[in-house]
C-alpha cells in the first residue's frame, strides 16, 4: 500500500514519504510530527469568527499528521491542495456550517482551478480546532448551500487588515 500511495502522489506531483511513525518528508521538506501533537496551521481571521453561530476562545487551527493520510486515501485527488490550507482559513469564498455535525465545527471554501472545501471541528476536551478534512465540491452544490442558507458568501473588502 505505501509503494501505491507514493506513486500515486508522484503522478499528482507531490512526494511524501512516510518514515517510521514519527517522521515524514513532504515535497522535500523533512518534518518531525510527535505522535501525540498537532501543527498549528493558520489563525482564524476576526471577521471570520464573528460570522459563525458560535463563540469561542481560541482562534488557531490545527492540523494532525493524519490529515495527510486521510486525503491520500479519501481524497487523493486533492492533495496537492494540502500546502493551500492556510490559504483557505485566511482568505475564503464561502463560510458554513454543516447541519448533520454533532460536534461544534464549520467549513471554508475557496475557489481555486477546483472548489476547496475544509472542514474545521472543535476538539471540546482539549479545546483547539482542527482540520478534519479537504475535498472538492461542485460549483451546483455550493449553489445549493447558498440558497438553503447553509454556506454564505465571504465579504471580500473585510480582508482589509488595519
């Protein structure tokens, strides 16, 4: 399975190589990940936060080393959207939040070649957010979410940072 999945990630131009349990190498950049914590990736904007329905204290979010694996196996289509992350966090078209969670969480889109969308859960024990997952979404389904009000646009002029 990992002879697959690098060349899987190869045809998609990216390299990762996982070595051992505690090291892994993305796109040449050699990267110790302790087993047991998470990488900061982006802190939440304000004008993002005050458009969610809910509050909160803590505006970083995080990402675990098993984010890659989950979209190298989920969502391979999309991985070289990974570095994008904090991209997406900072500057997205679209905000929302997903009805069927049971958990605090919401979900950013952005618009690049492919629609991007991540979804953020709130880690209640400890409480951080994280990236639970980046996948591609149709331009009909982000339509549809516009419409029931469960995805709303992001004002643009509110990136304006004083």
């Amino acid at each position: 399975m990992v002879w697959y999945s690098e060349f899987i990630l190869w045809v998609l131009g990216a390299t990762i190589k996982f070595a051992g349990k505690r090291k892994f190498i993305w796109n040449g950049e050699d990267t110790v990940v302790d087993k047991e914590k998470i990488e900061l990736v982006a802190e939440l904007p304000d004008f993002i936060c005050s458009n969610l329905p809910f509050t909160f204290s803590n505006n970083k979010i995080y990402q675990s080393k098993g984010l890659i694996k989950h979209i190298a196996k989920r969502h391979e289509d999309c991985l070289p959207y990974i570095s994008r992350i904090p991209d997406i966090i900072k500057e997205p078209d679209f905000i929302g939040t997903n009805p069927n969670e049971q958990v605090t969480s919401f979900e950013l889109i952005k618009k690049f070649e492919d629609n991007i969308q991540i979804g953020i859960k709130l880690d209640a024990k400890e409480d951080y957010f994280y990236v639970a997952t980046l996948h591609d979404v149709t331009d009909a389904k982000i339509a549809k979410r516009l419409t029931s009000g469960r995805l709303k646009n992001v004002d643009k002029t509110l990136w304006i940072e004083l």
